[in-house]
C-alpha cells in the first residue's frame, strides 16, 4: 500500500514534469515567433512612432526594433533636417544616441528616451556649435503600420549560424560591423497591421512580395554568393547586406518612404543608396514629380537646391557663399533628384554618395521649404493627387 509521503512525492514529479511540459511548449512558442524555421532567418517585431512638437513647430517619424532606433527629423522654422539611425544603451532601457546626418558635415547629435509608457517625449539635440536644444514632443497617432526585422549570420566556416543562437539577441543593425570574418545579413521592413496597408506595402515596396517571402529570397541570394566565392577562390564574398525602410509623413493619406541599403563585399568601403517612394495610401498610386511640378520645374528648382547647399554650408547666417566646389562638389550645379519625398518643412530631394561629391563627403539631402515653392507647384498635387 502507497504511503502518504509516496503519494505526495509522486504528486510533486508529475507537477514539475507538467511544469517542465508547459515551460518547453512556451519556449518553442517563443522560439517560433522569433525564428523563421525554413530559413533560418531569427526575426523580430518593430514599431513606428511619430512625434510632434506644439512648443516648436519640429517633428520626428521614429522607428525602433531591438536596441535600434532610426528615422526623419524636421525643424522647419530652424531649418534643420535629416535622416538619423543610432542604437540603445543598456539593452533597450538606456537612452538613444543617434546622429542626424547633417548637410553641412556637421552631424547633430540627438539623444531621446527609449520607449516607456508615456505618450511624451524630450530629445536633446546639439552639435557643438550652433544649436543645444532640448524639445518636448507628443506623440499623434499613424495609420496601423508595422516594422519587422530579419537578421541572420554566416559563420567563418561558410555555414549559417543557428538562428536560435542569436533569436535571444537585440537585432541590431550594427552587429554587422563587430566580426568581418562574420557575414552579417539585416533588413527591416515596413507593412501594416490592416489588410489594405499590408497589400499596399508589398505591392510599391517589395514587388508584390510579403516582407517574411522577401527576406528569404535576398537571404538566400547572400548565402549564394558567399558560397560561390569561397568554393571559387575568386570574387569577395558577401559580407554585409543591411536593408531599411524610413517613413515620412505629411497629409494623413501622403507618405513618403525611403528604402536605404548598404552592401560591403571587401575593400576600402561598402556602396550604400537610397530609394524613395510617396505613396497615396488611399488610391494607391505614386507621386510623380510631374504630378506635384508644374511645367517648367527643373530649371528654378535646381537653383533653388544649389541656393539652399549654399545655406546649409555657410559658417553664419548672415555668410553667402558663392562655390560649391569650395565645399568639394564636383560641379556648381545640382540638377534636381528622382530621389524625393514630401514633409512638414517642404519638398526634399537626396543624392547618394558620388552624385554630387567623393564618397568621403557622405550622402545629402536638400529640402526646400513650401512657400519657396510657389508658382511651382500644381496645386491638385497638394490636395492628394
């Protein structure tokens, strides 16, 4: 006959047994949601945020995932503006420090809270020089869109490393650089959590392709080449391909959304571009310059782009410069890009590296403020095209 003591050790294994049961069904749930299976992709949830600021006129569209945190933003009455992308300290509960790529080579440091409970936010932005400001920000409410992340690595020996290794990590952008031995494989994706959007994001900004499809096809492509390389002994081998998406933005059915990819396969440095897409999440179509230009534009709005790399570049407000070659361009005109987007301040348009300078000078991007802009616009572009 069972003893009490019996009876009560047999109750406690099968307790911990069903403990054990349900912590490992969890762990595989967990697992799952951050490991893409079939291609070994680890794989992680974002989120867009975006800020205004009443006391200052300054706004910024905000995105993070992991430890990273990169986006756009906009100072119209100081006319400062720019793309920035940093990192968290301590783990995602630290501060963010990011760097706003500045036109004049000066970069604006920004330092901003991680994400917490409160709707508010206060960035400090300086850069050493001209501007220290700290700017109180409330955050509005966007459309249902989404951010996810993909991020896989090859191993020195050619094999992928087990995504479950680093499916725990933070996917940080910037684990690209710590091992070149390493390669290192990174994209984030914009969709939406609503139907339409989703479709519509696959649809302008990946072909037709669903984010998780896309990563695996690009993926797969980079383990390709680095395979052929090294079964080869000819060509470098794929080392770094980063891929993100920015979103911009300026009527509730206007976004514009740039598409940023840097590819490193060996040398001195890697080749990064930028594509920029403003999409009518409404009717679903893309802004044209000739639909948001009247005819005639590319004539005043070179100018216009030349006048404000001058500003940008001037020591003092008061300064005029006269040379763009002074500053390392390597003309005195720029033509207007096919690269552009819309916002608060105005009309922006980018240059990769080497369009209008040595790689060393970086990228730029140019925004011409809206009522600079009169007589240039069609004005059916304004209300929606």
């Amino acid at each position: 006959m069972e003893t009490k003591a019996a009876k009560v050790n047999t109750r406690t294994r099968l307790l911990l047994a069903c403990a054990i049961a349900i912590a490992a069904v969890l762990a595989v749930i967990v697992a799952a949601s951050r490991v893409d299976i079939p291609s070994g992709l680890s794989r992680q949830q974002g989120r867009l945020e975006y800020y205004e600021s009443a006391a200052t006129g300054a706004s910024l569209a905000l995105l993070r995932s992991g430890d990273d945190a990169w986006g756009f933003f906009e100072w119209p009455v100081r006319r400062v503006y720019g793309f920035f992308s940093g990192k968290s300290e301590g783990g995602g509960r630290g501060e963010i420090k990011a760097a706003l790529r500045s036109v004049s080579g000066r970069p604006l440091n920004m330092t901003f809270p991680a994400k917490g409970a409160s709707r508010t936010m206060r960035l400090h932005l300086e850069d050493g020089e001209k501007i220290e400001e700290d700017i109180p920000f409330q955050e509005r409410k966007l459309r249902d869109f989404s951010v996810e992340s993909f991020a896989g690595m090859i191993g020195a020996d050619g094999r992928p490393i087990p995504p479950f290794q680093i499916s725990l990590k933070p996917l940080s952008i910037e684990d690209g650089s710590v091992d070149l031995a390493l390669s290192f494989f990174h994209i984030d994706a914009l969709g939406g959590s609503a139907a339409n959007l989703s479709e519509l994001a696959d649809k302008k900004l990946r072909r037709g392709r669903k984010s998780l499809d896309y990563a695996r096809e690009h993926w797969r492509r980079f383990g390709e080449v680095r395979r052929a390389a090294e079964g080869t002994g000819t060509g470098n081998p794929s080392r770094v391909f980063v891929e993100r998406q920015y979103m911009i933005p300026y009527l509730p059915q206007l976004y514009s959304i740039a598409t940023e990819r840097y590819v490193y396969s060996g040398g001195a440095h890697g080749n990064t571009t930028m594509v920029f897409e403003t999409i009518n999440i409404v009717k679903g179509t893309i802004l044209k310059p000739s639909d948001l230009f009247a005819d005639g534009w590319e004539k005043p709005i070179a100018e216009k782009i030349r006048a404000e790399a001058l500003r940008a570049f001037s020591d003092s407000p008061g300064e005029t410069e006269t040379s763009l070659r002074a500053h390392g361009f390597f003309d005195e005109t720029i033509h207007p890009s096919t690269s552009f987007f819309l916002c608060e301040t105005g009309v922006g348009f980018h240059y990769d590296r080497y369009e209008l300078a040595p790689y060393s000078a970086g990228d730029f991007t140019f925004v011409l403020p809206w009522n600079e802009l009169n007589g240039l616009l069609r004005v059916p572009a304004m209300a929606g095209f």
